[in-house]
C-alpha cells in the first residue's frame, strides 16, 4: 500500500511566510555549478584571495568516549564506577584533520574545501554536509516517517534559530490593542518548559497556553491535558492555538521522556484540532535506559522488566539508535511535525548550526525566511565539521605525507558509522555522571533528628524524625535532575516574617537558591520559577523545584557539587530564625553576591540550556 502524501499545511502559514516568493540571487547559484562555467555573473569574492590555505585540528576519534549499555541491567551493574577521567591526550583518542584550499572533485556533495565553504552559497546548508545529514535523518534517524517521499532537511544556525523561523512561519504578529483578539494566536506547551522560547513567541503577541505534563511528559488526556485544553478552547481569549512547542527526549527542564504510545496519542488530538508540532530534541541521544533500574535499586523497589523504547517495524541497522525512543516523525501521517536537531550538544554550542526535519513543504517555506536572513551556518563550522566526520581529500592527506609519522594526517572521517559511534559514547558518559549524582542526592533527601529524652527514665530511649527534603525521579534523558522541593517540610514555612508578610515557598525558594552560592557550598542552580510557562504557574508552584545540571561540571567536580548541594540543603532546614532568611533575600534583589565567590559551581547552566 503507498504512503500518503503530506497533507497542505499552507492555511497555517503567516501572511508574510504566504508572501515570500523564491530569491532571485539564490536561484541564479545552481548556474554555479556548471563545471567550468566562466563565473562573470555573481558578485562573489575570488577564493584563492582569501586569507587561510587550509584548517586544521585535532580532532576526537570516534571511540574516544566509552558507551553504556542499550539493555539495562544486562552489563552496567556498576554503571557509575566506570566513569573514567575525561582526557583528550594520547594517540588512541585523537587524530590530525586538515581542510583543503582546494579538493580535486567538482561534485558538489563531496567537495569539502575552503574555496567552496567560505564562498556565498545556497541558504539550505554546505551540500556535502547537508547531504550527510539529510541521509542521517532519513535512514538512521527517522526510517519509519508514513508520509510519501520523505521529509527534507534544512540547516539552522541552532535550534533557537529553526525555533524563531518556525514562529515566522506559522504565527502572524498580534498586537494588543491593535488587532483583534480573536485573531491573537495560540501556542500549546508542557506547564514546565525551556523558557528562552517565550522570550521569542511572546513578542510577537503569541498566547503561551499550558498543558498539564507528569513524569513522562505532556498529557494528552485528562484535566488540563491537551486534549481538555483544547476541546474547551474560549474563543473570546483568541484563536484555538494551532502551534505546539514541545521538548520529548530528556525534556528541558524535567528530563522525561516521551513514549511512542503516549506520542501516538498526542498526535492524534493534533491531527484532530491540526495543531503543528514543533519537536525541540537537542537531547535526543540522551535516553538513559539504566535511570529505571538503577533508581529501583536505590529504593529497594523491584527491579522493572525492560522495555523496548522503538516497536516500530523499520530500523536503522545501528542497536544504538534502534535502542531510542523515535520522534513525533515516526507517526507523522499529515505531515505537522517540524523536528529541530542541533550540533550544540553533540559537536559544540559555539558552532551554532543545526537543522530542521520537516514535510518538503515547510522546509521549502524556512528555506525562503533564511534567504533573506541568516542564510546558512558559518561556511568555517560546515565545513570543519563536514571534514571531520566525513574524511578528508586526498590532497590533504598529500600535504601531510612529507611530516613526521605522529603528524601525519592518517584521520580517515568518522562516516555514518563512526558519527553514531561518537553519540554513543557521549551518551555513555553523561548517564555516568546522571547515576552518581543521583545516587549522593538519594543518600541526602531525608534529614534525620535525635530528639533529647525529657526523663530520666527514658534516658535509654531516644527518638529519632525524619524529614523528608526533597524527591524526584532519575532523569529519563537530557542533561538535569527536576528536584521537587519540599519546602513545606522547612520550619519556617508559613512563618511570620518581620514586616507582617508570610514566608511563602517562593521566599524560601530564593532564599534558599542564594544560600548555595554561600561557602562552603559554591554552587548554583536553575530555580523552576524560571521555567514555568505562565506566571500562574510560577506562582502556584515553579517554586517547589530546581533544575540540576549533571553535564556542565568536570568530572572531578561531579561528585563534590553533589555532596555540597545536599550538604547546603541540610544546613539550610536548620535554620530557624526569619531574619536569615530574610537578609538572604535581601542580597537577592540588591543584586549583591557575597563578595568571594571563588569556586562557585554552575550547577543550573542558564545560558543556552
């Protein structure tokens, strides 16, 4: 039976996006191409006057990081025992690569040299990396996508970029006061989310409409789920949100991730009220399948029986990937998914490129935003990375022929296999450093108290209480720990404060977040109220959370900022006079830090995360 084609998504489209029309420059380069074309046309700068002869770099070898097991339980029993020192010496772990002025081929999807990535080109991305990437995505990463033909990718410079071309597609710009309210549109995300993107709807007038989530994720039915939300969608409050933001693997900032049966159901209430989904998965590679086991273990619970996260009947081939939950693609029957990949997490934030996996139709609609934006990604990051991972020229491995054997370029490209090979181990380090760091912050949750005995005849006995700090479960995927707090547990909740004001769980969310930075602590963390969707629900409860980052800090550090986290969460409940709390607060909105900060740990990763 053939697939279906792509439903038309047009009627989603902004008055701008339906207005863009094809760059006439750009549609001029394919003329480019034209072996031994005479170039009197462009208007390009001659290549052979720009100022680098080649790149070059040190660069990892594929199997420089060590994976974990795909079967949890089957091999790592002692999972965080096996986390090595990071190193990046040694011949083992990495290799010489070199770019090329010039490569010999005029083939288009296998030139990687600097006369080609440093010269204008077209605003989809350098072909012989977007070639790669685009058979990454449709053969490794998506096999099973149901609609005719497959989708297309497009190059981003990062998922923030792919996210700000998505709104210019599908969201007009609504202005209060000035355009109706019922025109005002919607955008349906988890109640927690990645705040940068309300910096980006917000402006432009978008209605941020929260979706109740649990410990997997959205919710697609129930109260307050997606399904209620929209069902019973006041229309004096705008237009029906036809626009989902939404992070499924390793969820920003909760770390839940999606399973295919619970995106089975939210796509069929999108596909039901045709809301666009745009799937955020800069974690996607992140999926811990030792998190259950191991948090079982911890709790003296039984152990689960394993489950296979990808039921679906096509495979890439690689056990790895096979191994990972799918996407939103997986079960795109309409073609509404828009899927964002980013290098940040898997290359280097700093490269600031990713890509856009969508329905040809709306990759050709972002193609049209980024010819007269962005264009594509820096041609230095392209094409360095494009080298790396798919082989160098033969004239590079020439000029390094007459070197000595340790600088000889021997680097032969990461290919497919060896690029899956490297997201493998970066998985296998990150859920060492999730499983010993959550086993210091189980040790920690409680806080145990020996009572004094009032009588003498009671001098033997002593009782002890247990206070219950904080829970949470270990993360799924991505790159946090979501700590729920338990603030209500704090001597202080609900107490009087000197001015008549109640010490709120807010209060002591602060408070608390600003004790941590204090020594001998020196660490910080991302407060939830940073990540709630609306100020409803950040002050309903965005306070009774933090966001813990296990991958920033060094791996000699991991297990000393845990420690000193729980060590500070513990001193701070012993506290018990208002006017400590209060002076805490008080540095907080000054803005004045205690003066000797050396030391202090990043443990919440604001920027860019």
């Amino acid at each position: 039976m053939a697939k279906p084609l792509p439903k038309d998504m047009s009627h989603h489209f902004s008055d701008v996006t339906k207005a863009r029309v094809p760059s006439k420059t750009k549609e001029f380069y394919k003329f480019f191409q034209i072996p031994g074309i005479g170039q009197l046309a462009g208007g390009l700068p001659n290549s052979h006057l720009f100022p680098f002869d080649t790149l070059e770099a040190q660069t990892a070898q594929p199997n420089r990081w060590t994976p974990s097991s795909n079967r949890p339980g089957a091999d790592d029993d002692n999972l965080s025992s096996k986390m090595p020192p990071i190193s990046i010496a040694g011949s083992t772990t990495a290799t010489h690569v070199v770019v090329p002025h010039d490569a010999p081929t005029s083939d288009v999807m296998k030139k990687i040299d600097l006369a080609s990535a440093l010269q204008y080109g077209q605003a989809d991305g350098y072909p012989p990396l977007r070639s790669f990437i685009r058979q990454f995505a449709r053969d490794c990463l998506h096999p099973n996508v149901p609609y005719r033909g497959g989708p297309e990718v497009i190059f981003t410079v990062g998922s923030t970029d792919g996210m700000s071309k998505a709104l210019e597609v599908f969201t007009n710009i609504w202005v209060e006061g000035k355009n109706d309210i019922r025109d005002r549109p919607g955008m349906v995300t988890e109640v927690f989310m990645y705040s940068n993107v309300l910096s980006q709807a917000q402006p432009r007038g978008v209605q941020v409409v929260p979706i109740e989530m649990d410990e997997e994720g959205m919710a697609p039915f129930g109260p307050g789920s997606l399904e209620d939300v929209l069902a019973n969608w006041d229309d004096s409050k705008g237009k029906r949100p036809h626009f989902m933001y939404t992070v499924t693997m390793g969820h920003n900032p909760t770390s839940g991730v999606l399973s295919l049966e619970r995106r089975k159901e939210i796509y069929s209430v999108c596909s039901k009220y045709d809301v666009i989904i745009v799937e955020d998965d800069p974690y996607w590679y992140l999926q811990y399948p030792s998190a259950e086991v191991e948090e079982a273990k911890a709790r003296n619970l039984p152990i689960p029986e394993p489950k296979s996260a990808n039921t679906l009947e096509k495979k890439s081939g690689y056990p790895f990937l096979d191994s990972l939950a799918p996407s939103f693609l997986a079960v795109d029957v309409d073609g509404r998914v828009v899927r964002l990949d980013t290098f940040s997490k898997t290359v280097a934030p700093g490269c600031r490129m990713g890509w856009v996996t969508a329905s040809p139709e709306v990759c050709e609609r972002i193609l049209r935003v980024s010819e007269s934006g962005t264009q594509q990604p820096s041609g230095f990051a392209q094409v360095v990375i494009a080298e790396t991972i798919m082989g160098p020229q033969s004239e590079a491995a020439a000029a390094f022929a007459s070197r000595s054997p340790k600088d000889k370029a021997t680097f032969a490209g990461w290919k497919m296999d060896g690029w899956v090979r490297w997201l493998a181990g970066l998985r296998g380090v990150y859920e060492r450093r999730m499983v010993r760091m959550c086993k210091i912050l189980e040790e920690n949750a409680y806080q145990l108290k020996q009572s004094t005995p009032m009588r003498d005849a009671d001098s033997d006995w002593g009782v002890i209480t247990k206070t219950k700090l904080y829970d949470f479960q270990w993360p799924r995927g991505g790159m946090f720990l979501w700590l729920h707090m338990r603030f209500e547990t704090h001597p202080l909740w609900k107490a009087p404060g000197s001015k008549g004001n109640i010490i709120t769980g807010t209060i002591l969310s602060t408070a608390l977040m600003i004790f941590l930075t204090h020594k001998p602590y020196l660490v910080l963390v991302s407060p939830g109220l940073m990540f709630s969707a609306t100020p409803q629900i950040r002050e309903e409860r965005g306070w009774a959370y933090y966001r813990i980052c296990f991958a920033a800090e060094t791996e000699e550090n991991i297990d000393a900022c845990s420690l000193r986290f729980a060590e500070g969460v513990q001193r701070f409940w012993r506290i018990k006079n208002v006017k400590e709390i209060e002076g805490l607060l008080e540095e907080a909105t000054s803005g004045q830090a205690e003066e000797d900060t050396t030391g202090l740990v990043n443990m919440g990763s604001w920027m860019g995360c």
